[in-house]
C-alpha cells in the first residue's frame, strides 16, 4: 500500500490507490454486522453488471443481458447498504416497512410480465434462489446465535456474548449473502467443472483491432478487460472448492455443482458447488466477526476524518422530536390523548378538580396575602421587560428557535428607521400547552423542557430529577427573591396539560425550580403578579371547561378589591382567546372571567393575551361611548406549534358589547388562505401514516364488489366513448348494489356517512352539515368503485391474454422444485434429510415464502374460480387468501387518491366555508411562522409592545431567513 509503482494493468492504471489505516478500538457495543462483507458484495455487483453490459454491447446479444442482476442490485443498494455506511443499521418503522411493501408488491408484479420474457430473461430462477438462500440463512445464523447464547449462559464464553443481536442485524446480512449468491450464479452458474464464458477474441479480430489500439489504454479495452477479469474470477477465484472426498466429512452436508460433459455422464457430480462454497464463506465470515466482537470486545473500525467541531457539534446536537403526526392511524400517544381526554372530562373537572385541591392546601386564610399565587416583588422596580410566549411544546426546531430568542441577552431591531435594543425580559409568562399530543415525563422532557435547556441551560449544581419541597428555593447567594435579578417564568396550563388531570403540570412546573435558565418559583396553577407602576398580570387557569373555578374567582376577586387600585392596570392571561373562539362557535364561554372582568376589575383590564390558536393577531377597541371593558386583546399561540389560519378569523369584529378593529395579524390573510392550498398538494407527504387508515376504509367501501365477473360488455365495444358509458353505468350498478344486497360495504358506508356527518363542525346547521358530509363520503365512494373496477378490469385483461391464471396457486415454487433436481444435485439426499429433521417445515416455509411472490396468480385463479362455481364453492381459507390478495394491491392504488380526496376537502372547507381550521392546518404540520412578545413597562408607566415573528425555521444550527416586528404602545 502506499507504492506508487504503476499497474501494468490498463484498468489498474486508472486507479489512484490512497492510504486506509486501520485500528482496533474498544466498543461496548460491538457491531452487529461486517460492514467490508457489504462493501465488497457492493463493488461485485457493479463490477459484474459494468462488464456483462459492455459484453452485451459487443455481441448485440439482447439475450444475455442480466437484468434481473441490475434491479437486485439497486434496491439491495438503495433499502439495505446505505444505512450501514452511514454508520446505522435499519431501524423497524412504518416508512421503512411502507417501502418493503412497495418492492416486494412490485418484484410480484414484474416477474410476470412478458416483456422480461421477449428480452431472454427468465426472473423465476433468480428469485426462488434468492428466497431458498435467504430462508437458509436466517435459518442457519439464528441456530447459530441460540447455541452462542447457550454457551454464554453456561459460561463457556466471554461476557460480552451475552448481547444478543438486532433482528434487523440479521435480516440485513442474509439478504447481503442472498443477492451476492443470486449475482454470482446468475453469471457463473452452479458448474462442477470450471468453464470460461468469455467470448473468444479470435471470433472477430477485426472489431477487436479496432476497439484497442496499440497500447490497450482506451476505455474500451479497460471494459474488455473487465469483461475478461470476471470470467477468470468465475473460472479461477470462485472455483468450486474441491471434491466431496477431499473432505469425507463434509460429504453429506454439502451442496454438489452441475456437471459439465458433452454427452452422457460417467456418474454424479462429485466437485463441491460454488455457489455453496461463496454461501458457506460469508456465513462463516459472519460468524468469526461475531465470535471475535463478542469474546474479546475489540471490533475493526475505520479512523473517520472528522474535525473537532464537528465531533463537538455531533455530541451537543440535541435530539429534538418531530413535529407530533395527528393524522397518524398508529400513534398511541394519539389514543392514548383521546382516552386521557374522556377521563379528564368525566372525572377529575367534573369531580375531582385540582384547582379545588390546590385552593384547600393554601397556607392562609387571606385572599390578599396568599403567597402562593400572589408575588409581589416586581414592584419595587423602576421598569421591568417581560415575554409572553404559548403553546410551545410540539416540533423542537420550532420551540428551539424561539426559546433560543428568548434566551438571548439582547435583541437588536430597526423602529422607525433606527436601531433599538429589546433586552431580555426579566420575566417569562407562558400561556400554556406545553407539550403535546398529551402531558407525560416523556413529552415534558423532551418536547418543552429540552428545547429550553438547550436554548439557556440551567445552573450546574442544579440536578434535573430534584424535587421542589419548599418553594421559591432561591438560589445560593440571594437571601430572598427581592434580590434575585435573573430571568423567572410563570406558567397556566392549557387543555392539553389538563389530559392527565393536571398531574405531570404540577410535578414538573409547581414541583421543580427551573426551565433551563429561567428560575420557577410558581406553586399553583395559576397566579398574580404585581408588576412596576401599577401593572398586575392575572394568570388564570381555566382547565378544560374553559373558566375559572369559583375558589380561583374568590382570590382575584378579594384580590380586585383590596390590592388593585382604582387607576392600576391589569393584563388578563389565559390559554384561550375565547373572544375569537366565541365568535367562531356561536357560543359564550368564560362565564365567570366576563363576570370578574366586568363587575370587579371594571375598566382595569388594558390588555388580554392567550394562546391556543397557533398564530398572531391583535385587535384594539375602537373609540365608543360604552363602557369598554377591555381595551386590547393579543393572540400568540406561535412558540412552537403548528401554525392556525388568520383568514378564517378575519370578520370578527364585536366581543362583549364592543367594537374591535384588527391591528395585525400574522401571517397575513392572503398568505394564510395559500397555505391552505397544501392540503391538496402535500397532505400525503406530510401524513403518510394516514394510508393505513385510508386503505383499509376504501377496500372495506368496496369489499362485497370483488370480483367483477361481467366486464365483457366494456372490453368488447370498440370506441373510447361507448367503453366510458359502459363503464360510467358498471359504476352506478356496482353503487346500487353496494346499499341493495351486500353487507360488509354498506355497513362500511354507512358508518363512513355518520362519521364524515359528526367530523363536520357543528357551528353549522343540520342540514348544511349532512350536505357536505353526504358528498365527502360520495366522492370517496366513488372513487373506490372507480379503482376497484380499474384493477378488476386490469386483472382481466391479463387472464384474457394469458399473462395470469397460467399455473396453480404456487407456481414459482413448484417450477422450483423442478429446475433444483436439475442445476443443484443432491447425491446424498440432503434436502431429504432436511425436511425430515424440520417436520416439513423447512419446505413449507420456503413454499409459502415464494408464494408471497404469487399474489397475482392466486389472485387471478380464484378469481376465475369464482366466476365459474361461485363463492360458495370455495372453501373459507381459499376466500381469506383472494381477499388478501386483493387487498395487498387495492391498498397501494387506493392510498394516494384517499389523501388527495380528504386534501382536497380540507382545503375546500377551510378557504370556502371557513370550517375546520385545526383540522386543515394540523395536518401541514408548518413548523414556520413562530412569535412572541416583548412587553416593556416604561419608567413613566406606559407599556410597549414588541411582537417577533421568526418567518422560516431550519435546524439548530441555521438561521431564521427574516423576521417582522409589530410594535404597539398603551398607555
């Protein structure tokens, strides 16, 4: 290595050879596989396809090409070896099922269609061999790891052999072994005797002189000479190891090659397959890595190229969480959310409220001086900057990219032309919702608590599993809070911290000290704060019924009357803006907020601000002579959650008697109604997990309708316009049907119907709501039959031109068993013996697992069956399997039309009607659009306000793409 002496080789001579060093290096996890084994079966595969092509263009032999070699190949390459050079194994999750499923419903398919056929190449070979030498090698390894463990347990081997290997880590390997074994046979077959299969150059000197010149260095003899290379490693490298009785032994347990001989054979083969020696070589590569890894701990790595930063910035990136999958048919947290939800609701606000528990354990009798909800050591100070942010805990980059704002010393921006330095608030009020789907230890942590910790990390002797006993803990060197001048935060629940009967709120918020580097003296749900220059902050907690309860109405009152002067001013914070959700819904909620607003604070109330909806808006009074009750109302739900529409909200106008004018709203309304627009074109790709679902409801609207046996009349016309009639009137049979004599799609229907009825929002009247439910399920039901009619129509076209129902229901394996007597001898009656010991499961398995590769010829005889004899003449196992047959394929046409159709009607409903704005915005998941607000309690006593919108969020490490400001100033 090193040498810079060149190759006399034409190709070689190409190649700059670089230095590799290797180490050993201690791993406490070993590998679970060998990284050179996928390497090397890698450059085998593209070695032997880049040659064989040059070859075939050579000889213009059309016949010889191996296509099946390619396609193997490249999915091996695109599921199976990019993950490992990534440093990872493949991980058991829904997409990379999806994509299984995808090539494998297509591998079915192909190795159907003749057009393989016409070019000369037969797949049946290649995939029974790929399927035989895969099952035989998760057979075999998996024996191999229980007698490893086995030995472990009776302590014959090292410690570390008792970590037992990833499933994935053996699936992985095997399929490696079965595609390098399929390539190698599809190229240098199962010979007993070595033969070279290279043409002979003497065949055509002329085109041979031509194509080299006098040196050999053109890039056409390199692949000449390529072409040569393999057949030498077919004849030479990968001989057949030698003959049965060089290893007596072994004789009985090994696989023989095909004989070779012109005529007659003087007997059978003797000489040891290739192919069995290439299989045997890496299994028992396999195995001495593993045996090596597990007994000494020391594994082979490659030293990696990365620099220090890098190093430093891959061990600091956090692990953020995804932005949560509402439309996941999957998620238990999403069952798990509905569930908590109905208990909530029933039991703990309606029995069992823990505002009521937290009212009876105040520790004085005095509304006024109850230091458990009442801090008063702001308002000594000549001015005070605070932030109000909310429904911060559902994607990490979103919640990081605020928090990260939040947390920096300083802000600059331009008002007005100039430069202004916004510091960071003294104080931080959240407005609740703080992870979602529902509160637990997991979410908490990771979806609220791990964006702020890494946005501004906490003191280093503060210790995360610490529990708050006596609270405030100030921190050591200040003798009370009077004193403490760094960053505090305040936090209300929202409903979604209400799911679990506010439980996981008050361990993490009222039983602990600190959010990252904000100190958290709160101890209750809710809270008042007297803040400089006559300004309170009432934090109200109004659970899940959407109002305070009468013990937290008895304290601000007291508090209304005693405390707040006549010519104080008050900010109102709850998680629901029920000003714009009032309006919405055409309903009254917040009872007794109106009522303490109204009666108690009369006229006080500057300002109102809330979360829940997950977008900006701002809304002042307009001058009246009425009484106004409150003078502002600020939305701003942007800290992290999915974004709400604006649009939807932009005719509110009048709460409590006044008159509101909008001031801003972000985003904007026009871009808010375009954003809308991808629920059409993204709601597939935002929601895969949504296929699950809307397969199966699309097969269950047609289920009764397979198969379709009277097609003939559209098969038979002759013009495109009568085979559309035909086929629009089939459609309308086939709908009638389905409500006049099956049972399985009109229950199916039906349910569809009262669910898509009950799905509309309520706020519109009956009939409105039947109307546009009724054409929701329409347009799915339609556009089931439509492609339930496509596939039966396709399925027919192919009986009729003999491309399916050729064979019986396991066609591949029967042809299997007839070409293995042929290719792969068996003297010693191994395969015999192997059926024997397994109690014929080994050949059932290996039946059934080729048969999977049969789905379209099961499903086109029984389908004639049926036709012929009628449903009743089948037996029930028989129907199980058409019926999954069919479905296997039903469900990859019918997922992407079911996304667009729902798509479609989000989009409709949210730009037409103005309907189901959580619904249509939920599923676009926009991570983007994130505020919050700066306020400043000026030294005169006026309050500015600064709302920072971020308008793109990237990673961790990128920066926002541009910002806006909206500032508002009360006086």
């Amino acid at each position: 290595m090193g040498s810079d002496k060149q190759s006399g080789s034409p190709l070689l001579g190409t190649l700059k050879m670089e230095r590799v060093r290797t180490i050993l290096t201690h791993t406490p996890y070993p590998h679970e596989h060998s990284r050179h084994i996928m390497t090397a079966v890698i450059i085998g595969c593209l070695f032997f396809i880049s040659s064989d092509n040059m070859h075939t263009l050579i000889h213009k032999l059309d016949s010889n090409i191996k296509w099946w070699s390619m396609y193997v190949c490249l999915i091996g390459f695109f599921y199976f070896f990019s993950s490992p050079f990534l440093g990872r194994t493949i991980q058991p999750s829904y997409s990379n099922f999806n994509r299984w499923y995808v090539a494998w419903i297509c591998f079915a398919s192909l190795y159907h269609l003749p057009s393989f056929q016409s070019m000369g190449v037969d797949m049946r070979m290649n995939l029974s061999l790929f399927l035989t030498i895969y099952f035989s090698s998760v057979l075999f390894i998996t024996a191999f790891h229980i007698i490893f463990i086995g030995l472990w347990y009776i302590g014959l081997v090292a410690r570390m052999a008792g970590t037992r290997p990833g499933i994935w880590t053996i699936v992985q390997n095997c399929t490696v072994i079965s595609i390098a074994c399929c390539v190698f046979y599809s190229h240098c077959g199962n010979l007993a005797v070595p033969k070279s299969e290279s043409f002979d150059k003497s065949s055509d000197p002329s085109l041979l002189a031509f194509l080299k010149n006098e040196n050999g260095t053109t890039w056409i003899s390199n692949f000449l000479f390529m072409n040569e290379l393999k057949d030498q490693i077919c004849s030479s490298w990968f001989a057949p190891v030698g003959s049965a009785s060089d290893y007596p032994l072994l004789s009985k347990w090994v696989i023989y090659g095909e004989l070779v001989c012109s005529g007659s054979c003087a007997g059978p083969s003797d000489e040891i397959s290739p192919l069995y020696s290439l299989w045997a070589t890496f299994v028992g590569l396999y195995i001495a890595n593993f045996v090596v890894e597990r007994s000494t701990g020391w594994a082979l790595t490659h030293l990696s190229p990365v620099s220090e930063e890098e190093k430093l910035r891959k061990h600091m990136k956090p692990d953020f969480l995804d932005m949560v999958p509402w439309y996941s048919g999957t998620s238990a947290d999403l069952f798990k959310t509905a569930f908590d939800l109905m208990v909530s609701v029933t039991l703990f606000v309606g029995r069992f409220d823990m505002r009521m528990m937290q009212a009876a354990m105040k520790s004085t009798t005095d509304e006024t001086r109850n230091d458990d909800v009442l801090y008063d050591y702001f308002n000594e100070r000549e001015d005070l900057w605070f932030d109000f942010v909310a429904d911060t805990g559902d994607g990490g980059n979103s919640s990081y990219t605020v928090a990260r704002l939040l947390a920096q010393p300083s802000i600059q921006t331009v008002i007005g032309g100039s430069m202004h330095t916004l510091p960071r608030g003294n104080l931080l009020v959240i407005g609740g919702d703080l992870a979602y789907p529902n509160p637990s230890s997991f979410t908490y942590e990771r979806r609220f608590f791990g964006p702020f910790e890494y946005a501004m990390q906490p003191p280093r002797w503060y210790k995360a599993e610490h529990i708050a006993v006596d609270k405030p803990e100030v921190p050591p060197g200040v003798s009370k809070m009077k004193k403490y001048d760094g960053p505090q935060c305040f936090i209300i629940p929202g409903n979604h911290d209400w799911f679990d009967g506010l439980n996981t709120f008050m361990r993490y918020i009222c039983h602990k000290s600190w959010l990252g580097g904000w100190f958290l003296p709160q101890r209750k749900s809710y809270f008042a704060l007297q803040l400089p220059k006559g300004w309170w902050i009432f934090g109200l907690d109004l659970a899940l019924h959407g109002d305070i309860d009468v013990y937290q109405f008895k304290f601000f009152a007291e508090l209304c009357r005693n405390k707040v002067g006549e010519n104080d001013s008050v900010i109102i914070v709850t998680h629901e803006p029920n000003w714009l959700l009032d309006w919405y819904w055409k309903e009254t909620t917040g009872k007794n907020v109106s009522h303490l607003i109204q009666d108690y604070l009369n006229g006080r109330c500057k300002l109102r601000m809330a979360g829940d909806l997950h977008h900006f808006m701002r809304h002042s009074a307009t001058p009246s002579d009425k009484p106004t009750f409150v003078e502002h109302l600020l939305v701003n739900g942007c800290g992290g959650a999915f974004l709400h529409p604006t649009h939807v909200f932009k005719n509110f106008e009048r709460f409590s008697g006044t008159t509101y004018e909008c001031k801003a709203a972000y985003p904007s309304y026009e871009e808010s109604s375009g954003i809308a627009l991808g629920n059409i074109l993204k709601f597939r790709k935002k929601n895969w997990q949504f296929d699950i679902i809307g397969g199966f409801i699309y097969f269950i609207l047609v289920f009764s309708m397979f198969p379709q046996c009277n097609l003939v009349h559209i098969l038979n016309e002759e013009t495109w316009s009568g085979r559309l009639q035909s086929f629009s009137s089939t459609i309308w049979s086939a709908l009638l049907f389905i409500f006049e004599h099956s049972y399985v799609s009109s229950v199916g229907s039906l349910t569809l119907l009262m669910a898509s009825y009950s799905f509309v929002p309520s706020k519109l009247t009956r009939k409105k709501r039947a109307i546009i439910g009724g054409l929701h399920v329409l347009a799915h039901l339609t556009a089931a039959l439509v492609l339930m009619l496509l596939m039966e129509l396709g399925i027919e076209i192919c009986i009729r031109n003999h491309l399916l129902a050729t064979s019986g229901y396991h066609p591949l394996y029967d042809w299997y068993r007839s070409m293995e007597s042929e290719h792969f001898p068996d003297p010693t009656g191994l395969r015999t013996r192997l059926e024997q010991w397994t109690l014929g499961l080994y050949p059932a398995c290996i039946k059934y697992l080729m048969s999977a590769f049969d789905v379209p010829e099961v499903m086109a005889v029984t389908r004639i069956n049926i036709c012929k004899n009628g449903m009743m003449s089948l037996s029930r196992s028989v129907l199980i399997m058409y019926y999954t047959s069919v479905f296997i394929y039903f469900w990859i046409f019918s997922t992407p039309v079911v996304s667009l159709i729902f798509g479609s009607y989000l989009y409709i409903c949210i730009n037409w009607f103005h309907i189901h704005f959580d619904e249509a915005f939920s599923s676009l998941r926009i991570a983007n659009y994130k505020s919050f607000t700066r306020l400043h309690i000026k030294k005169d006593g006026d309050l500015e306000i600064f709302t920072l919108a971020v308008d793109k969020v990237t990673s961790i490490y990128s920066t926002c793409s541009r910002s806006h400001l909206f500032r508002s100033a009360l006086h």
